[in-house]
C-alpha cells in the first residue's frame, strides 16, 4: 500500500493512441503469433515516490472473425514517468487500441526535509 505522510497528492492521468495498423496493414493487424506495442508517457511533473499507475483499455478495434485477446500494462513505473504497452498473442487481430491511465501518488513538499 502505498502511504504519504502529509496532503500534498499528485493525480495525473491521460490518453495515448497505442497504434492504428488497419491503416497501413501494421502487424498487430495483420500479423499472428506474439506482438506487442509500447509507448513512453512522461509526467508533467516528478512524484517524489514511485506512483500507482492505474491502466485501462479506452478504445479497442478488433477483428471479429479471431478471438480477442489483449494484455495492457504499465511497466518500468518511476517518478518521471513509464511505458504503456500492449501484447496480444495467437490469431487475434487488432486494429488499433487506445490506453487511458491515472497515477496517483506523493509530490515534494516544502515541509520534506531532513535535519541530518
């Protein structure tokens, strides 16, 4: 559980387009086996501590002639930021997927501080 010791709550959250291959026949549209797709997200500012990052599916065009089959995740999470990325494996055919996210964490305080 994460846990800040004073009021000062950073809360951030957007939208990224993760990719939109039916446009250009990209390989998560027409490819099979194992494919994945990761995007950088920056903060607008650093947290003082590693934030929760909440990932979530806002938009998703999938063929629906194979089974769907998805996978997003937010990972390398630092203070300034982390990856977005999305997997899908097998026959799935994915058009395009947009990801939203929310992190939620401690920002500096001027009360941080430390005598020693």
């Amino acid at each position: 559980m994460l846990k800040m010791g004073h009021n000062l709550v950073g809360v951030e959250n957007g939208e990224q387009v993760m990719f939109s291959d039916f446009e250009h026949d990209g390989e998560m549209w027409k490819g099979k086996g194992q494919r994945q797709s990761r995007r950088a997200v920056a903060f607008s500012e650093p947290f003082s501590r590693i934030p929760v990052v909440q990932v979530s599916m806002s938009m998703w065009d999938i063929d629906k002639h194979s089974n769907m089959r998805g996978d997003l995740q937010a990972e390398n999470v630092t203070t300034t930021g982390f990856e977005l990325v999305f997997r899908t494996w097998s026959d799935s055919r994915v058009a395009r997927i947009r990801a939203s996210w929310l992190a939620i964490g401690p920002l500096e305080h001027q009360d941080d501080w430390e005598l020693y």
